[in-house]
C-alpha cells in the first residue's frame, strides 16, 4: 500500500470525529458541505473554506481557538479560508467542477445539486444522533435526498427567516397579515402602490437575499448544510441553512 493510502482518513475513522466537530460548527450557524478527496497525512492537513462571519469575532474563534484544538487533539493541521458570502456558490461549482480544493466547504443553502459528487452523510448523523440526540426534521428535509435514500450533505445549523411588512399599509389593502400568496402580493402591492405610491419589489438575482425574500410567498425554505464528494472511496468528510 503506498503511502497516500495510508494516511487517508477511513470512513470508520472519519465518523468518529465528526460528531465532536459537528456539535462546535452548529456554534457559527454555519451551513456548508464536504468534498471527499482531501488526504489526512502524517501531521494530516484539513482544509476549510467558510464564508466572512457576519461577527468577526466568530471567525476569531473558529479559526484561532477551536480549530487550533482540534488540530493539536487528532494531529491534524487545520487550514480555514474566508470568502465573502455572495462567493461561495461560485467557489463551490468550481471546486466541484475541479474534484479538487477544500475538505470541508460551507454553504447557507443545501448543495442538492452536488449529490452526485458527493458521499453519503448518513454515517456522520448517526454518530452525531448517538452523542447530540436526535436531529431535527428541517435538517433532515434538508438534505436527505428520498429518492437515492441517502444524506448529501450534513446539516450544522438553522436559522428562522421570518417576513416583515408595513402593517398599516397592508391592512388598508385589505390584507392586515401580510400578503399569503404571490397572488396577495401581486394584487396587495398594487393597491398600496395606486394609493400613496410606495412601489413594491422583489430581486431576481441568483443569490441568498433574493431566495430568501421570495421563500415566504412559495413554500418552506431548507436549511444550512454541508456535504462531502467523493473522488476517493477511502475519504469522507462534511456540514448546511433554511
């Protein structure tokens, strides 16, 4: 056996750590996803890449405390990368697209359309069930793909994303709970607008803030999640955001 194979972390080996390592990430409410392949050598590396915590003093911690730890505990030289959130899609399609670059990757969105790039979670929820208790049914919904039967990626953390409107405006439209459907939206911001002319308007782009405005209006929205490809049967590793 050469020596690249020996010093890639198994499954088995992998599973054992995850659950203490998964239980610190939920701290950040950071969502994110594994790629297989990254070897755990001798003074083995593991390599993170995370988006700019909205509260610096987070990644602070993360990076200079927790992972430095975590690191001296299981011999293993931990390596965080920030990027800005508005990133992290685009880096993920990237290293996807390479079947290279970081370990562990986070997203604030479920990675579905990695699942085939990926290794299946479930052994990591299991071990993190037996130490945490059992995970809730949005990080379940999350990332639990019921067609294939399998976990693609691992959900850390959640976070409610709740609507606000101007109540009085709403209510002299006819709606004093906010609009329920596009349809009230549509007919209800129209109302508003031919009154007192507040326009109304919703983004479009392909990012967070758009998604996250246009949940409240058609369905639930995931949670945070991380996930794991698999380029190497003998590597795993991963975590995920409503």
């Amino acid at each position: 056996m050469n020596n690249s194979k020996k010093n890639r972390l198994s499954r088995r080996q992998f599973v054992k750590v995850a659950g203490t390592s998964a239980a610190a990430l939920a701290a950040g409410a950071s969502p994110a996803f594994l790629f297989p392949e990254r070897a755990i050598a001798q003074q083995k590396t593991l390599k993170i890449l995370q988006w700019s915590h909205f509260v610096p003093a987070y990644d602070t911690w993360f990076d200079g405390t927790f992972c430095k730890q975590w690191g001296q505990k299981h011999n293993t030289n931990v390596i965080v990368d920030h990027i800005n959130l508005v990133d992290l899609s685009a880096k993920a399609a990237s290293e996807a697209s390479a079947q290279k670059g970081h370990d562990l990757f986070m997203l604030l969105s479920p990675p579905a359309a990695y699942e085939k790039q990926t290794i299946d979670m479930g052994p990591v929820y299991q071990e993190v069930e037996k130490r945490h208790g059992k995970k809730i049914d949005l990080a379940h919904k999350s990332t639990y793909n019921p067609k294939t039967k399998r976990y693609f990626a691992f959900s850390d953390s959640y976070a409610p994303d709740p609507g606000n409107w101007h109540r009085d405006w709403w209510t002299e439209a006819g709606y004093p709970n906010g609009p329920d459907t596009w349809e009230d939206l549509r007919a209800g911001a129209k109302k508003i607008r031919d009154k007192n002319g507040h326009p109304c308007g919703l983004g479009l782009s392909q990012e967070l803030d758009t998604s996250m405005a246009c949940a409240p209006c058609s369905g639930p929205s995931a949670a945070p999640s991380r996930t794991k490809p698999a380029t190497s049967p003998s590597t795993l590793r991963t975590p995920s955001k409503p």
